[in-house]
C-alpha cells in the first residue's frame, strides 16, 4: 500500500516538475527581457535626449504636401530616422501601433508628418506619440482631442517618455502573455488539452 500511494504521488507530482522547471526558465528570461527594456530605455533616454522638449518655432520646421504625389515632405532638418523606437512604441501604445510601424512604415511615416503639418507641431516626439496613440485607438483619441479643444479636458502630453514602472509593467505583462500564449499554442499543436 505505501509502494502504491508513492507511486501515485509521483505521477501526480510529476507534470508539476515540469512546469516548475518551465516556470524557472520562463522567469529567467522575463529578468533578462526586463533588464534589457530597461537598459534600452535609459540609452534612449540618454542618448538621443528624448527628455528635452522641443518649442514650437518656425513654419519650415514644418513638413509640407507635395501636390503631385500627395504626399507629405519632411522639412530638411527632419527624417524618420529620428523617430523613436518600436520597442517605444510597443511600450507607450501597444501592439497595434507597434505592428502598424513595422508592417506599413510608410503609411505610418506620412500619418506623422500629416500631423506635424496639420497641427503645426515641430516635436517629432510629439507627433509619433499622437499616432501611435490614434492607431491604438483612434475613437479614444479623437475623443480626446475634441474635448480637449472644447477645454473639458486636460491636453494629454503624447510625446513624454513613459515612466520607469510602466516599462517594468509592460514588460513583466507582454512577456507573461506571450508566454502563455505561446505554451497554450504548443499544447494544441501537439495534442495536449491541458493547457498547464
């Protein structure tokens, strides 16, 4: 009878093994993806001096139309090159504005500079923040930019650098998700319906 109740507590035990060796592994490389965030947000920060604001000045600092193309020039001091990271992106607005950047750049380039135009705005910074906030979700942020010019609410800073919590939060949360996603892809995939 003991024999039999030690085996059984070893088929039970058993999968829990696994999954507390998957979980160090997983929390392992959740330290290392956080570590990394953190170090890319403090270079960026850093290096390229996303802290400091830049006034509104002159209307050649603004891009323009061509009207041949129908598309938006930057201004000779400007390039997209000087726009922020996606990872930036990722971690101010989400996925979607994240993957509207990778996979139609053009498309997302022209948004910035159209807005840049239109609002007469000279922060790159402060023009990709409002796109990435508008594909993100473009009622919310229509929302807010009409009641924000109706004065009912505050103007909302879209191109300040997030804070040092909220790329802690959303690494520790995407590199949760995914992972969860990813192990419940791999069960279904081979099989099993038990997810964990």
């Amino acid at each position: 009878k003991t024999e039999s109740k030690v085996e059984l507590a070893k088929t039970l035990l058993e999968p829990l093994m696994l999954n507390y060796a998957t979980m160090r592994i997983v929390i392992k490389h959740l330290a290392i993806i956080l570590v990394m965030n953190i170090y890319l947000y403090k270079s960026s920060v850093s290096s390229f001096g996303l802290n400091s604001g830049q006034k509104k000045t002159k209307a050649n600092t603004l891009p323009t139309l061509d009207l041949k193309s129908k598309q938006y020039v930057p201004p000779p001091n400007l390039s997209s090159s000087q726009f922020y990271s996606p990872i930036s992106s990722m971690i101010k607005a989400g996925p979607v504005a994240a993957l509207t950047r990778l996979f139609q750049p053009k498309e997302y380039e022209q948004a910035v500079w159209k807005y840049m135009l239109e609002y007469k705005e000279t922060n790159v910074k402060q023009a990709q923040g409002n796109m990435d906030a508008f594909f993100a979700s473009r009622e919310n942020w229509v929302e807010q930019k009409l009641l924000e010019k109706q004065g009912k609410r505050e103007v909302y800073d879209y191109g300040q650098e997030p804070t040092l919590d909220r790329v802690v939060l959303a690494t520790v949360w995407g590199a949760m998700s995914t992972s969860i996603i990813l192990r419940a892809t791999w069960q279904l995939v081979h099989g099993n319906r038990n997810f964990f």
